[in-house]
C-alpha cells in the first residue's frame, strides 16, 4: 500500500473514531443525565475549555512546523541548483583541457542527483543512485583538485572553485538529513489521542439536546480529521498527494542549460 493511500486511510479512520467517540459521549452524557439532571449543569466547563484550548495549540503548532519544514525542503532545491550552478561556471578558471571531463562529470552528477530523487519511494533505485552521487563528487573533487594545483594555474581558481564545490557537496547532507527531519511519532499520536477525546467530550455537552446535531458532529470531525490529513501529508512531501516534485524543476532546468 503506498504512503499516500495509507494517510487518506489514516484520516477516514480518525474521521469514524470521531464520529464514534463523539456517539459514545453522547449516551455516556444521556444515562447520567437520566440518573442526575443537575449534574449535567455543574463542573465540566473548564475541563472541556482546557483539553479543547490543548488541542488547538497542539494543531497549530504541528501544522505551522510542517508548514515550515515544507517550505525549508523547497528552499534547500533552490540552493543546491544555486550552488551546482555556480561551481559549474568556475570550471571555467582551470585550464582549458580539464574543463571539458569536468563539464561532463557535472552532467552525470545532475543525473544522479535527479535519480536519486525521481522515485523516493523505492529504496533500491535511491540507494543506488546515492552511490552514484558518491562517487561522483569523489571524481569531481579529485579532478578539480588536480587541475587546480598545475603549474601556472592563477592563485583565484582554487580559491574560488574549491569552496564552490565543497558547498555543493555538502548541501546533498542538509538535504538529506531535512528529509528526515519529523515530529516524534508520539506527538501525532498524542493529536490523534486528543482529537478523540475531544470528540467524546463534545459528543457528551450535546447529550442534554433532544436531538443529534449531525451537521455540527460532522462538520467537526471532517474539519479535524482533514486537517490531521494535511499535517502528514505535509510531513512527507515526497510521498504523499501534497509534492515538493515541482521544485525539482530548477535542477532539470539547470541540467538542461549545461551543454
């Protein structure tokens, strides 16, 4: 099953639970009310006002994180095609007959990097393509290094090439660890844990009606649950509905333009 059918399932479940919990509060609030009118009007107030208040805050600080992390990732893309791009016009201070292996080296690492992100979801092909992104800025680095140090190279092209290329070599690490930068699984477990309890405990405020207020119960559980939904699926952009791909244009954009 992949990720993102396996979160649209994850969301309809807690859509149910809601709509069981807050069915289940109902006749909870129901029977006590049968056995004691009056203390349906005493004490649960401020309990209510604080689970609510935590899960609202819960909420907003899970979205606005992975909000953040989204677009952290989108701007990792536009560095990196920043930096590949810069070291790639500072080949142009080596001598001339080292310029084009390196060009070409250049392009095979693009492929690689693109690869590596092409299919996300399947380990082998992006285990293999991380290989081969290894091994590339390995030839780069020591080619450059050598045609750096020949004799009558200007003292400007190491100085200028070589950080180039170490800033391009280790914004694949950022990204890489920025990809699995999440939440501990127990803050979405303590979401789901909360958005049911808050279910129940509205479920049992509306028990003293005469009738069920389906649009009301409803309306709240597609609202919390959907937003649950966008929290993961903003979490993994590489593997759900909700994409960072598009960004991925600016390096296909760059792999194009060196010819």
């Amino acid at each position: 099953m992949s990720f993102a059918v396996a979160t649209v399932l994850k969301a309809l479940v807690v859509f149910v639970g809601m709509l069981v919990f807050s069915e289940v509060g109902r006749r909870a609030g129901a029977a006590r009310a049968a056995h004691d009118p009056e203390s349906m009007s005493k004490g649960g107030g401020a309990s209510e006002a604080a689970v609510f208040g935590l899960l609202g805050l819960l909420l907003a600080f899970t979205f606005s994180g992975a909000a953040s992390r989204f677009e952290e990732r989108r701007h990792l893309i536009v560095a990196e095609a920043n930096a590949i791009g810069t070291a790639y016009l500072r080949v142009d201070l080596l001598p001339a007959d080292a310029q084009p292996e390196l060009r070409q080296l250049f392009r095979e690492y693009l492929d690689a990097r693109l690869a590596y992100y092409h299919d996300f979801t399947d380990s082998i092909s992006t285990s293999k393509a991380q290989g081969e992104v290894t091994r590339l800025q390995g030839r780069i680095w020591t080619a450059s290094v050598a045609a750096a140090q020949r004799p009558g190279v200007a003292t400007p092209a190491p100085m200028l090439l070589l950080p180039a290329l170490n800033e391009m070599i280790d914004i694949t690490t950022t990204r890489a660890v920025s990809n699995e930068n999440h939440p501990p699984a127990i803050i979405f477990q303590l979401l789901i844990a909360f958005t049911l309890a808050c279910a129940l405990l509205a479920g049992y405020s509306m028990s003293g009606t005469s009738s069920r207020s389906w649009l009301y119960t409803m309306l709240v559980s597609l609202t919390l649950s959907f937003t649950l939904y966008v929290i993961f699926d903003l979490e993994y952009p590489r593997f759900g509905f909700i994409r960072i791909d598009s960004a991925d244009r600016l390096l296909v954009e760059l792999r194009n333009s060196l010819r």
